[in-house]
C-alpha cells in the first residue's frame, strides 16, 4: 500500500499496512473496544436534553489522504462511529537526521536500543496529553453558543482522540509488552483524578466554560504544535512522520481558539459601542449587555498563558539536552535554524532571577533548549493578540490585551513561587494576594461567566456573549446544521 493511501478495509483505518502486520493489527483491535469505552465514558456528553448524545450527526472532517491537498472530507457523522485511524505523513526519500551528534545519518525507522526509555517516555507523555484535553471539555456541548462551536468543539474532540492513536500505535508497534502497558495507562489515567491524574499539570485543570476553551486551544494546542514540531525534527523516522501529519489536523484546533477569543473580543466591543460605553472598567453595565469585560478576558488569559508556560518545564534541562544531542527531540523548525545543529560551544539568552531581579545569563545552548522553545512559543502566541487587540482600537476603546510576564504566576521552572506581576514587578506575598483578584480571575467572575453560558441550538444563532464567524466551515454557511439532533426538525 502506498504511503500516501488509506486503508478502510480494516476496522482500523491507516496507512502503515496493518493489513500485512496481523500481529500488531490484532493486538490493536484488542486495544479498540477498550478505547470506545474510554470514548463512552469520558468523551464529550450532556449535550443535548434528553437526547442520547451518541445518536447526534455532527458535520464533520475525517482524512481519507495524507498529502496536503484535499487530505479530508467532510460528511455527517455519530462520534462512536467515527473512523479513527493511524496516519503517517508520506516517507522523505533519502531523509538524514537533521540534529545532534547522529547529525547526517540516514534517519532510524527503528527505535536505537540506546534511545528507548527516552523515546518511549516522550510518546507517552505526548499521547497522555490528547486523552486528557478531550476529558476536559467533555460538558462543553451543554453550553454551546451555537451549532457552529458545538461542531467545532467536537472535530477538536475526535482528533485529540485520533492523535492519541498516533501514540498508541508507535507505543505498540516499537516497544512490545512495554508499549501495551502504556497504552493501557493511558486509558486508566483521568484528567483532575487525585488518584490517577494526568501526566502534565495544565491537563488536570477544568475546562468549565467557553472562554476556557477558547483560551485552551489558543495557548495550550500552540505548546502542542510547538512540541509537535520538536518531535517531526526526530531522528526516529516513524515518529517525525506521525507528528507532522498531526500537525496539519492541530492547526484547526489553534483556529478555533485565535477566532474564538476574537469573535468574543469583537461582540464585546460591539455592544459596548452600541451602547455608548467607553470604559472598558464600567464592568456592571458592561455585563448586563450580556457580554464579558475585557478586563476579566485579560485575567482569564493571563492564567492560561502562564499555566502553558510551565507546560516547557525548567529553563536548564539536562533531558533536554540529552534527547537533542541524541538525535531524538529537535528544535521548533531546526532544519531553518543557521547554526551547526549540534551546538558546539553555542549558547543562548535565558532571563533568570538573580539577586531580586531579571537578568539575561548566556548559558549552553544545549541546555537552554526549554527556554528556546518557550521563547519561540511566545513569540508565535503575539500574533492573534494584535488581531485581537485591533477590534477594541478600530471600536476607540482604550485597552489592550498584553501576555503577562514570564515569571509571572509559574509553578514551574526558574520563576516556581515568585510574586510577579503581569508586567513584570516583584511584589511581597502579602501585595501580591491583595492584589490577585485583578491579575486572575476569582469565585465572582466565574459565576458571571457560568451564568452567561447558555445553549444556543438554532441553526444561525449565536449566544449574546459572541459574534458570529466570518464563514462557515468546509464550503458550508454560517447558518447550516452543523448538528442534527435526532427527534427535531
């Protein structure tokens, strides 16, 4: 079978011949009714009242090809029914590992004994994230502003559940016993469980309305694409082929999030022209437009930013650089990086708190790979605040929403407990949580948002809080029925 075709002939769609690999294929159908358990029991659910969210067809994307043009089609589908697969981005004729000390080797279609429990960990761990986001956002049907979301909300939710077979397919096909063990915890942990929880801080923490959502898939898919990028430079050939065709799949769920945050900002700044508001702080009569104030956007979006932060973990890794030297983990778009790629006597910038204040410390670029990479993530995040910050200039209104300091409300790495503000000033314990209630949000502004949020199930309508998108989505209206429930006309 050619690398760029899928298969449907197996209960398992794929392009890495599962057909000819009977032993891998059936210790896969094996994992699969254990996966639609995981689906029945964690995924999306409550959605519609009174009505069995299993039975509603939702408008959705599936791949049917791996090349970049016309790699999905889209047709009405129940979730359960949805044909997960394992696809791999077509082979590279000739590819050499682009990085470390293996630098120029033809690329490892093999997991090199020497690599294992790296490669493994990172799989694990990569594939630990896909599960616990759609844990997350499991009750978000119920409060959808509207048909266009709600579908919107459930593609990311399907492909999340797709990337996790990504990894469970890599885990099982090279690294035997240890691979199914994995790939059986993945299906055992849950997402805020105190028992089993999730591998990575930021997949334990609710998900509870939409500007969460929204704020999600904008910071914490980025770190995702970010993570994602670093794996498709791998030296280990099956895994850089997995992750660059998740990417094309994970560039949806970051528009989701970068038009989502717009569309609210933009409804906002809408209403509060209309009815002749220009400061952004009259926050009461700003609510009962029954929109939400910028100010609680920007804490809402400082908490998310930071959280992903330390999603990159401690700015000096020796891991870090163990799996790049090694030729197992690269940079963010390391074959257009002008350097050795090997890093010999090379170092790089990392701000450190040295003597009660911020200082830039060249250190080994080797170790500094962390802070690199979480570098080029805020650099990439800037991008939709100035779309978004354009709304509230074009509408006159004096406010910008900014990322907050580096250091600011981290849990992890160089700046783990310090008191910092957004804008980056050290404050005492005792300032800082007098202070708190205006840098993130508080009990009081999740009530207003948890009130606000009400389901819109009219095809063409929006929720008050948010305006309608520009297009509708794979060749269809704004107003077409993205869901169709089951009993409704």
């Amino acid at each position: 079978m050619a690398a760029d075709t899928v298969d449907y002939s197996t209960l398992i769609p794929n392009n890495v011949g599962l057909a000819d690999d009977q032993k891998l294929l059936r210790a896969l159908e094996k994992w699969y009714p254990k996966y639609l358990e995981w689906w029945s029991d964690m995924g999306p659910t409550g959605f519609i009242a009174e009505t069995p969210f299993q039975e509603a067809e939702i408008w959705l994307r599936t791949a049917v090809s791996v090349e970049k043009g016309g790699w999905a089609k889209f047709d009405y589908v129940k979730m359960p029914e949805y044909r997960w697969g394992i696809l791999l981005a077509p082979p590279e004729e000739g590819r050499t590992i682009p990085f470390g000390e293996h630098k120029g080797e033809p690329a490892w279609q093999e997991v090199p004994g020497a690599y294992r429990a790296m490669f493994r960990r990172l799989i694990v761990i990569q594939g630990d994230t896909e599960p616990a986001s759609v844990e997350q956002q499991r009750f978000l049907g119920s409060t959808a502003p509207s048909f266009y979301d709600m579908r919107n909300l459930f593609q990311v939710n399907v492909e999340e559940g797709r990337h996790l077979w990504a990894m469970v397919y890599l885990l099982q096909r090279y690294f035997g016993r240890d691979g199914r063990e994995e790939a059986e915890e993945l299906l055992r942990r849950r997402s805020g469980d105190p028992d089993r929880p999730r591998m990575l801080g930021a997949f334990n923490e609710e998900t509870p309305d939409w500007l969460s959502f929204f704020l999600f898939t904008y910071f914490t898919d980025r770190d995702g694409k970010m993570q994602l990028e670093a794996l498709a430079q791998s030296g280990f050939d099956p895994l850089s082929r997995t992750c660059r065709f998740m990417l094309a799949e994970e560039a949806h769920h970051m528009f989701v999030g970068a038009t989502g945050v717009g569309r609210i900002v933009n409804r906002t700044v809408e209403a509060m022209r209309d009815a002749g508001i220009d400061d952004p702080h009259d926050t009461e009569r700003i609510r009962s437009l029954g929109v939400i104030d910028l100010p609680l956007i920007l804490r809402k979006l400082n908490f998310h930013f930071s959280l992903t932060l330390d999603l990159f973990g401690a700015e000096e890794s020796t891991n870090a650089a163990s799996a790049f030297h090694s030729g197992v983990k690269g940079r963010y778009h390391e074959t257009s990086i002008d350097d050795d790629h090997q890093l010999v006597g090379s170092t790089y910038p990392v701000t450190k708190h040295v003597e009660g204040e911020f200082r830039t410390v060249e250190v080994p670029a080797l170790n500094a790979l962390n802070a690199r990479l979480r570098d080029d993530y805020v650099e990439d995040c800037a991008g939709g605040l100035r779309r978004w910050n354009r709304y509230i200039s074009e509408a006159g209104i004096d406010f910008e929403l900014r990322l907050p300091h580096i250091a600011f409300h981290r849990e992890v790495g160089e700046f783990a407990s310090l008191h910092v503000t957004p804008e980056g000033e050290f404050l005492d314990a005792a300032t800082w949580n007098s202070r708190r209630a205006s840098y993130l949000p508080v009990e009081d502004d999740k009530i207003f948002i948890e009130e606000l949020m009400q389901q819109v199930t009219t095809p063409g309508e929006f929720a008050s809080w948010i305006a309608p998108p520009k297009k509708g989505i794979g060749g269809k209206p704004v107003e077409f029925e993205y869901v169709q429930i089951p009993g409704t006309v």
